[in-house]
C-alpha cells in the first residue's frame, strides 16, 4: 500500500471534512459530499470518494471503510455575498469562534445559537450546509440534520461502513446530529 501513504502525504493526512480550516482568502464547504470546485463547478464526482476510493482501489474492504462527519462549523469573517450568500467568496480570515485556541471554529449547537442573523443554506449540487449573517458578515460551513441525513445515505449507497464523528460535545442538547445519523443508517 505505498501508493496510500503517498497520497496521505499529499493530502496532509487531513481528514476529508476539514480541508482548508477557516484561516483562508476564500470561503469553502470544509464537510461536503461532492467536489466543490468553483471554478468548474465540477459536482460529478463526491468530495469524499477522492479520499477513500485508493483504500478500495488497494483492495480494503468497503466495510472497513467511514466518512467524516462534522459537529463543529468552520467560519470566515468579512465576506461579501457576491451573489451567492458568500459562498465561493473572498474573506478577511476567521470568524471568531467558541474557541480560544482555535478561531473560525464553533460546535454545531453554539454556531446555529450564538452567531447573529446567521441564514442556514443548502447547497444541493455540493451537498453542503453554510449559514451566512449578510454582506460583509461572517460565514460558516457545517453539517446539520440536512446534510448528515444525506451522507447517511451516500454511507448506505456505497456500504460503507459507518461516519465518524468530530466532535460530539458539539451536537445539541437533545442529540439532533446524532439521532440525524442514527435514523439514517438504520
């Protein structure tokens, strides 16, 4: 399998829901299930499947196979909404975050409760989840019950094992994210 670990290198090691952190020019989907390229708009192949498809190509079973999901959200600040509620956008570096030391980052129930005027969207060609506060606001991608529903199916659709969860402190108090998931590869 030395083909895998160089493409570890490649890729950092870094799990495929958190590609970039919040510290970027741009905004972009940290969690989605498809590329989400802005330039081609290329939403042909799933974001994820270029993580795990050299693990089948090597031979490992599907089974032994999980994809991320995320309970925390990554965020931007100073981002214009360009046409697109921010999406694809220009930003001025993190947004502050629940985290001392970690800006741009908030768990999923301190996200959709804490940031002001923040509008939840879908990005149904990405299969994405962001929320965005207006122009010149902040904007946070995460996944919610929408988008962790989706991946459950994506999940079930390849046989893949199971998700992996980061981080469950940040659900909320009922354990929406959680039962999303549960219901969902059921």
């Amino acid at each position: 399998m030395p083909s895998i670990s160089r493409r570890r290198d490649q890729t950092g090691g870094r799990p495929a829901f958190t590609p970039l952190g919040s510290n970027g020019s741009s905004t972009t989907h940290c969690s989605s299930v498809r590329s989400p390229r802005p330039m081609s708009r290329d939403h042909s192949q799933p974001k994820i499947h270029f993580r795990y498809t050299p693990y089948l190509d090597a031979g490992v079973s599907p089974r032994k196979i999980t994809i991320g999901l995320a309970f925390y959200g990554r965020g931007w600040q100073q981002v214009e909404a360009g046409g697109a509620n921010g999406e694809w956008q220009a930003a001025n570096g993190a947004a502050p975050g629940q985290f001392q030391e970690e800006a741009g980052t908030r768990g999923y129930h301190n996200l959709v409760t804490s940031v002001p005027n923040l509008t939840v969207h879908h990005d149904e060609q990405s299969v994405a989840t962001y929320g965005y506060t207006g122009a010149g606001g902040q904007w946070w991608s995460f996944d919610d019950s929408w988008s962790i529903g989706k991946k459950a199916a994506y999940i079930k659709s390849k046989n893949l094992l199971g998700g992996m969860i980061w981080e469950m402190s940040g659900d909320t108090p009922n354990g929406s994210l959680l039962g999303t998931l549960h219901s969902g590869l059921d």
